[in-house]
C-alpha cells in the first residue's frame, strides 16, 4: 500500500501510510453530504412547523416532513463520523460510517428485490394509499395539488377508475349528498386541449352519472395506479439509472473508508514496531 514521508528523506519513522488523497477526499466527500443534510433537516422542520392540515397527511405512511427530518438526522450522524473519523485518522468513527453506510445499502438493495418479488402487495399498497388520499383530497391544498399534478401529468382519474371519486364526501353519487360537486370528478380529470388558455374547473360536473364511453369523451375514466404501472415498465432504464446513482456515492464512501482504514492500521503497526525497537535496539 502507497504511503508518504513526513519529514527528513530516509528516515522510517517519518513515513506514513496514511494517503492525504484518501484522507481529504473523503472528508470532503462527506462534508458535501453533511451540508445537504443540514438542508433536509431544515426544510423538514420548516414544513413541519407550518402543516396543520394532519387529517390530510394521514392517507400517507408517514409525514414526509418527519420523514424529512428522520432522514436528515441519519445523514447529518453518519457523514460527522465520515467527517470526524477522516480527520482525525480514528478507526472507530470511520468503521461506524463505513457499516452504517453497508447496512442502509443493503436495505435499499433487499427493498428493491421484496418490491420486485411482492409486487402484487406493494401494489395494493399504493392502491390503499391513493384511495386513502382520495378521501382527503379536499382536506389539505398541498395534497390536492398533488393529485391534481398526477392525474395532468398521467392522463388519468381515481385510483382504478374515475368512479373512484365517489368515496370522496364531496363528490359522493349519494342522493342524500348536499354537496355542489356531487357525483363530479376534479378537474384535474378532464381531457384539456393544449391550445386551451383558459381551464374550466366545472369541466368535471355530474361525470360519474354519465356511462363509461360517454364519459371518455370528456375526461380520462382509466385509474392512475395502471398508469403508474406501465410508467414504470417504460421507464426501467431511468429508473434503474436513479437506483445506480444512489448507489455510486455509498459504495464510494464505504470504499474510501476501508482504504483509509487499513491505511490507518497499518501506520499504527509501522509506529508499534518503531517503539519496540527504539526501546530495545538489540532486537
């Protein structure tokens, strides 16, 4: 393994195996790291301290400014380590961040096979998950705005069909709904022409009582999670290309840090050995 002299040219006790290279780069590997996730844990809390609407973010897993947070907390302790460990040369630290960042690449690695293998469940999942997000649609705005973008974005309605919309309160087909918006559907369903300035957001009235044909020539009656589907089956390449550069700068750290760990171990056996035989020149 390369190492470097510290001092006088020819003498043992002033090499170093220890590469300023690996060392540097390291740190600012992690140090650029550390910065983003300060940036997380901020944007995590801000967003936190300004939702309310929590009935609105209960059709998700989880909050994604706690999510946010959690996240950016994780990053912040294992890139102090990386940072800490790579400037101070302590074994300890960089063998914390270099664990740390093997077992989270395992999991992402084990998620992406269980995804593949339990695909069936990880797509009722999402099907619970957009129905759930159904029902609290006119709860919260950001929410609204989120389904909105979807369904523009992917030329559908609901969840697997644009009756879907009915376990909405307000867009319920019920006789007994007092609602202006029965039986409708957002606008967000239409079928808009792109050479439309202007979008009437009444587009969607009364569509669920029209029969499936005939609302076609209105709005988009297909759901969105078998769009969804066959986004992701037309999109591997990209998909599999955000998976491996998520994966590059992980399997980089973990690779620098193993190399500066032994580099480390090495310099404490070469200083060892030094000791014993200025101590005892005879041996």
């Amino acid at each position: 393994m390369g190492g470097r002299r510290r001092g006088t040219p020819g003498s043992d006790e002033d090499f170093s195996f220890v590469s300023p290279v690996v060392k540097y780069l390291l740190f600012l590997f992690n140090f650029m790291f550390w910065i983003i996730a300060l940036v997380m844990v901020s944007i995590g809390v801000y967003a936190r301290m300004m939702k309310h609407a929590e009935a609105a973010l209960a059709c998700l897993s989880a909050d994604p400014a706690v999510m946010l947070m959690v996240v950016g907390v994780l990053m912040f302790i294992i890139t102090f380590c990386g940072c800490v460990g790579s400037l101070r040369e302590n074994i300890c630290l960089l063998q914390t961040f270099c664990i740390s960042l093997t077992v989270i690449f395992l999991l992402q690695l084990i998620a992406g096979i269980l995804g593949f293998v339990f695909s069936d469940t990880a797509r009722s999942k999402v099907t619970e998950m957009i129905n759930s997000a159904i029902v609290h649609y006119r709860d919260d705005i950001d929410l609204q705005n989120l389904i909105d973008f979807g369904q523009i974005e992917f030329g559908c309605c609901g969840g697997v069909t644009y009756t879907d919309w009915s376990q909405n309160m307000y867009f319920n087909c019920t006789k007994d709904n007092p609602s202006r918006e029965r039986c409708s559907v957002p606008f967000s369903c239409c079928i808009i022409s792109k050479d439309k300035v202007v979008i009437n957001t009444m587009c969607g009235q009364n569509m669920q009582d029209l029969e499936y044909l005939e609302a076609g020539n209105h709005i988009h009656t297909n759901g969105c999670i078998d769009k969804l589907v066959n986004w992701i089956h037309s999109n591997l390449f990209l998909l599999g290309g955000i998976a491996l550069g998520l994966a590059i700068p992980q399997l980089v750290g973990i690779l620098l840090s193993q190399i500066l760990i032994n580099q480390i171990k090495d310099q404490i056996e070469l200083q060892n050995y030094n000791l014993r035989h200025r101590s005892d020149p005879w041996s």
